[in-house]
C-alpha cells in the first residue's frame, strides 16, 4: 500500500486510482477507531458507573494501538491533503471528502475518550505522590485533569460515570489539601499567654525534618494557598506582635526544645510605663523578620521568597500602623531641632533598608520613602497639624472663660475698624492698623500668637513651606466664623456679653491678620501671599461679627417699639402706666448692656450700639405723643413732661460722654425740648416758637399747634394763638 502519492500527475485516471486507495484507507482507520473507541468507552462506564472490577488500560494494548492510530492517521492525512492540492475544487469527490470528515470526528471523538480514560491512573499516580509527601505534585496533576475534564461532554451512561470522575478528582484534593493543612499546623504554630500584668508570645518553627518543610511551603505556594493559610498569622501579626510591639518594651528569646522545634518567645511587662523609642521598635521588629526568614524563608524553594508572599497579606496594614503608630507618635516635639529629628530617619532609613533587602516591599513602593527624603515636610506637615489641633482645641473654650485687654486709647481715624461692609478699602501695606481699645478672649489672642510664631519659623524653611502655611491661616480664619458661631449659638442669640465678646474676637483677628503689617515683619513674596489670600477672610470675619450684634441690637430695638406702642389711645392714667412700664423696661435693657458692654466692646462701637436703641425708644416715645389728638388732662401732661426729663438723664447717665454720644442720636435735640413744651403756658410755646431757633429746627408748625391742642381748651385765646403760629 502506497505511503504517499509520489508526484502530480495530470492523468484523471491516475487521480481516480489514488482517491480510491485513500478512500479504502479511510475506512480502515476508521474501524480501528471505532473498535478502539467503543473498548474505551466500555472501560470508562465499567469503571466510573457500574463500578466494578475491569482490565487495565495495559490489557486492552490501549498505548501501543492508540499510538498506531494517530501514526497512521498523520500520514494518510498527508496524503489526503497532497491529494487535494493536486485537484482542483470542481473535480473533488464530495463521497470522498464526507468520508474524510467523518475519520476527523471519529478521532477527536477517540481523543476525548483518551483524556477521560488515562483520568484514572492520573488519579491513582496522584495518590502514590500524596503518600510520598509529594503534594504539590499530586494537586497540580489532579487539578490539571479537572480542567481538561470539565469542558467534555457526553451522554447517557457516559455523562453520569464523567460527573462521577469528577467528583472523585475534586474530593481528592479536598483530602489533598486537608492533609497539607495539618502539615503546615504541625510545622508552624504560634500561641499568647495572658498574666494580671505580663503577656508572651510565641512562634514555634518545626526543624526536625527540613525536606518536609520545603514540600509543604513549595505546594502551598504552587495551588495558591499559602496566603490562605498565612491569613490567621497575618491578623495576629497585625493586631497582637505589632501592635504590642510598638506600645510597649518587648523581651525576646529565641530557644530550641528537644523535637528540633525553633521558638521565637516575646516576654512583655504591662506595668512597666516606659514606652520603647524607635530604636527599639525597629530592632524588635527585625528581630522577629529574621526569625521568620531563617527558619521558614530560607526552605521556600519558589520563584519568590517566604516573606514576598507574607508581606502580600499584610503589607499595607503593616505601613498604616508603622506609619500612624510609631512613626508619627515617635517623631519629635515640634520645637525640637531638625537634627535630633534627623537621628530618627536614620534609624527610619536602616529598618527601610533591612525591609527592602528581605523583599518585604520593593525600593520605589515603600511608603517609607517620604519619610526618609523630606524631613522638614514631614516635619513641618507635623507642625501644622498641631498648629490646627491646638486651635480646635482652644475654640472649644467658652467666648467668657478667659478675658483680657487689648488695643490702643488712642484717637485714630480708623474707619476700616466700623465700615466693614467696604470690600474695596484701600490701605497701605506698609502703615500699622490701630485697633480700639477692647476686652477680647484670651484664646484668640493665643491663636494668634501661635500663627504669629509658626510664620517667624517657616521663614527659615523652603517657600512651599510658607505658603502651604498661609493655606493653614486661612483655614483658622474660616474656622473660627464657622466653629465658634455653630458652637456657642445659644449664646450669641441671648447673652449679651458673649455676643460683644466674639464682636471683638472677630475684629481682633481680622486686624491681627493684616499683620503689624506683615511687609516689615515678613519677606515681601510671603507678606503679599497672606495679604492676598486672607484679605476675603478678613472681611468675612467682620461681617459675622457685625451681624452678630446686628441681630440682637435689631431684636432689642423691635422689643423696645413694641412695647411702647402698645398702650392704648387716648392718653389716660392707665395708658400712662402702660406707658412708663415699656420705657423703664427700654432704660432697664440699655442699663443692662451698658453692663456688659461698656468698656468691652470699642468705645465707637458702645456709643453706636446704644445710640441705636436711644435713637428708637426717643422716635416711639415721640411718635406716641404725637399719635393722639385729643386733650390730656393738665396733671397727665405735667407727669409725661417728668417722664420725658427723667428719661433724659437716664439716658445721659448710660454713657461717659453724653455730649459726643447725643450728636448721634437723630431727634435728640427734639426730644429733650419735648419736657419744656409740655410744662410752658400757651403765650410761652408761642413765644418759645418765635425766638428758641432750636425748637424751630427740631418741630414743625404743625407739631407745635398739636402740642397746644392737646394741652389748652378750645377757646378764642387757643384759636389766636394758633393763628400766630404759621
């Protein structure tokens, strides 16, 4: 029987002849295929689903014709495909090709067979491993069967008895990996021991048989359960040696028992107060690395060491707690000086290094790194988080809990201290602000004081230091219009001495933070920088401030009409003592701030606060006079002209300069008038009209005919009075 067909030929006879030897070639194979797959698929249903005793693969001469048939059918292939290419499409035999496409599917059939058939003695060579501790081995064969097996499909008996071998493949690496397990338990295992005030720890390394130790940490990394089982470890590495390592002094000792097992033993005094410095946290930890290194690590036969792989478990709680724990809790006070500072990066760089060299972490991952190439910005970043927790901190405290005095008595033409409101002011960089004289709460004159000293250090530092600084500032100024008024809100809506207090407190930093000014202190980058950045805030402190005792001079002014008001018309004695009660009430609220606010708040400021409420119970008073045309009874008139002067002095007495204060007050020069016109006789209010130039300019015509009618009967005296009066 031909092998190959030896050359083209252009004779269809010659093609005819050569298609027919092929053609009986086929169906040969195919046979062989057929009978050697139906034996196979006989074995596996005997084995897999009747379960019963059968012949080997050996016996069936399963190698040796599997072999034969793949030979043959890789050279009667070769023909099958010289012999197509010698043809052209049209002259192919479409008998011909079904035939070969039927042997193509017979034998991947036949392949299939063969995968799920040399399952079983894969399964029992797997088991041989186990038995020679050869784990890895017996898992990895077992699981790449399992993918090979998966993705088949058959049916009938055929499916049942594949699902049965299935499951036998994945019940033996349940039991593969459970015996691995133990392996691993026996090898390494670590325990705590709790006293009233001791606690110990220790971690137990088998040596007695290092062979074993290799094929347990080599299986465990191969099928990806090495991390699995490092889990415990790892959260008791974390949360026990870590954590107690880095609170307390440590006593280690490293002894070995009598089976060869390595204990690395961690003795701890809870009584002892003196906490480790970073020194000794570091060399602890490297301790307990090395140990772990030696005696595991140095047995990882693998593409990677035993710490790369422990180090994935934990890497980043490690850092987080190295990082938030030690580093940052043993970083030096912000006053000390940048060399003790630079002792402890070295100590930071060395244990880095020894991190680095285990594989722990790789060089440019470590979070290490920027605490070792930038002291001062991890040094500073320090300074400016105490520099935020010590304001928060004084914030808390009550606006009243601590006062003193601060500002100048001298008379300074300083209206950028009351219009607030003038966001486009201009003034000069260079000339000094003078704040009034004022009582303010110590805690604000200690934040300043605390920017004023973090900005004098900053100087000696790099630029991007004092400016991320300003950012800071700023960040204070924002925190204090928010935190306290949120805080203390109570406070501000019903106390009047708080309320003056954070009116101060608001003006007092936005002067401070316009500097002394900063140009003479500062360099002039970094003086333009905070001029720039915190001038919004400086307004924005002097608004809320404003605002509130804005609102609570508003709520008191409203109260003060209100109540004088609200007597009824006309005037009578009752009236009248609803009258008097509402303005001893006004002149008993004016006295209580003046209480609280004199000599607290800027002297402008009092005089301005309480001129309005003088301002607006004068206008009532007034305007409740005026409101009524009928006569009052003459002894009405006499006691309101008492009440009228009574009020006056009352009002006189609230401030020390009375004088400078009643320019202030529109209608003053009106209302103390009121008192005289309301004791003069007719003929004397007629002569009062024509010669006082100050009752003319406060009242006008007809205010002043309404006083008389009020006063004097109707009569023929009253009528040419009032004629006169024009």
């Amino acid at each position: 029987m031909s092998e190959v067909i030896p050359e083209k030929s252009e004779n269809p006879q010659d093609f005819k002849k050569q298609r027919d030897e092929l053609s009986a070639r086929v169906r040969e194979l195919n046979e062989k295929i057929q009978l050697l797959s139906f034996s196979l698929q006989q074995h596996f249903i005997e084995l897999y689903y009747n379960f019963t005793p059968i012949k080997k693969l050996e016996q069936l001469n399963y190698t040796n014709r599997k072999c034969m048939i793949f030979k043959e059918y890789e050279t009667l292939n070769e023909s099958i495909t010289q012999l197509n290419e010698n043809l052209e499409s049209k002259e192919r035999n479409e008998e011909f090709c079904t035939s070969c496409k039927k042997l193509t599917d017979t034998l991947d059939y036949l392949k299939t067979l063969c995968i799920v058939v040399e399952g079983r003695p894969l399964l029992d060579k797997a088991n041989h491993q186990m038995e020679r501790y050869n784990y890895c081995d017996a898992i990895v064969s077992v699981k790449d069967l399992l993918v090979k097996v998966r993705p088949l499909k058959f049916e009938g008996n055929m499916a049942i008895a594949l699902k049965n071998m299935i499951e036998q493949a994945q019940n033996q690496i349940s039991i593969y990996s459970a015996h691995l397990s133990v392996e691993w338990e026996e090898i390494f295992s670590w325990t705590e021991g709790k006293g009233v005030n001791q606690l110990s720890y220790s971690l137990s390394v088998q040596q007695s048989d290092p062979l074993l130790i290799q094929k347990t940490l080599k299986s465990l990394y191969t099928i990806d359960k090495l991390n699995a089982e490092l889990a415990s470890f790892s959260n008791f590495f974390i949360n026990k040696l870590l954590h107690n390592i880095i609170r307390h002094n440590c006593d280690i000792i490293l002894t070995e028992n009598h089976v060869k097992a390595l204990t690395f033993n961690i003795n701890i005094d809870l009584s002892d107060p003196k906490k480790p410095n970073i020194q000794t946290i570091f060399n602890n930890l490297t301790a307990l690395f090395e140990f772990l290194q030696s005696s595991l690590g140095a047995q990882m036969q693998a593409d990677v060491t035993f710490i790369e792989v422990f180090a994935k478990s934990i890497k980043n709680s490690f850092f987080n707690k190295i990082i938030d724990d030690c580093i940052r809790n043993n970083l030096p006070s912000c006053d000390s000086s940048y060399q003790y500072y630079q002792n402890i990066v070295l100590e930071l760089d060395s244990f880095n290094k020894f991190l680095i060299d285990i594989k722990f972490v790789d060089f440019a991952k470590s979070p290490l790194n920027k605490f070792i190439n930038d002291t001062e910005c991890v040094l500073y970043n320090k300074k400016c988080n105490k520099l935020l927790y010590d304001v928060r901190q004084l914030l808390n405290q009550s606006l009243t809990y601590s006062t003193m005095t601060t500002g100048t008595i001298l008379e300074v033409d300083n209206e950028l201290m009351v219009s607030v409101t003038q966001k486009d002011f201009v003034y000069d960089l260079k000339s000094p602000l003078f704040l009034p004289k004022c009582v303010i709460s110590q805690n604000v004159e200690k934040i300043m004081s605390i920017i004023v000293e973090h900005l004098e250090e900053s100087v000696k530092l790099p630029e991007r230091y004092s400016n991320q600084l300003v950012l800071y500032i700023k960040d204070i100024a924002v925190m204090y219009q928010s935190l306290v008024p949120r805080k203390f809100k109570v406070n501000l809506q019903c106390c009047p001495l708080d309320i003056a207090l954070f009116f101060n407190n608001c003006f007092y930093l936005a002067h401070s933070l316009l500097g002394p000014p900063w140009r003479n202190t500062l360099p002039k980058p970094l003086a333009d920088l905070l001029n720039t950045a915190l001038f919004e805030c400086i307004q924005d402190l002097r608004i809320v401030g404003l605002e509130k005792i804005s609102l609570y001079l508003q709520d008191q002014k409203n109260t003060i009409v209100e109540k004088v008001e609200a007597n009824d018309l006309p005037w009578s004695l009752e009236s009248y003592d609803t009258f008097n009660y509402a303005i001893n009430h006004s002149l008993t609220l004016m006295k209580d701030l003046q209480s609280n606010w004199n000599c607290i708040l800027p002297e402008r400021m009092y005089e301005l606060s309480l001129c309005t409420l003088v301002q607006a119970l004068c206008q009532t008073m007034l305007g409740r006079l005026f409101s009524d045309i009928h006569p009052i009874d003459e002894e009405l008139v006499y006691i309101l002209a008492v009440r009228f002067e009574d009020t006056i002095c009352d009002i006189r007495s609230l401030f020390e300069d009375p004088s400078k204060s009643e320019e202030k007050v529109e209608g003053w020069k009106k209302f103390i008038k009121m008192p005289k016109l309301l004791k003069a006789q007719l003929l004397e209010i007629a002569e009062l009209w024509n010669t006082d130039k100050k009752i003319v300019a406060s009242y006008s015509c007809e205010e002043i005919r309404q006083i008389i009618k009020i006063r004097f009967p109707d009569d023929k005296y009253r009528l040419k009075i009032l004629k006169e009066i024009q």
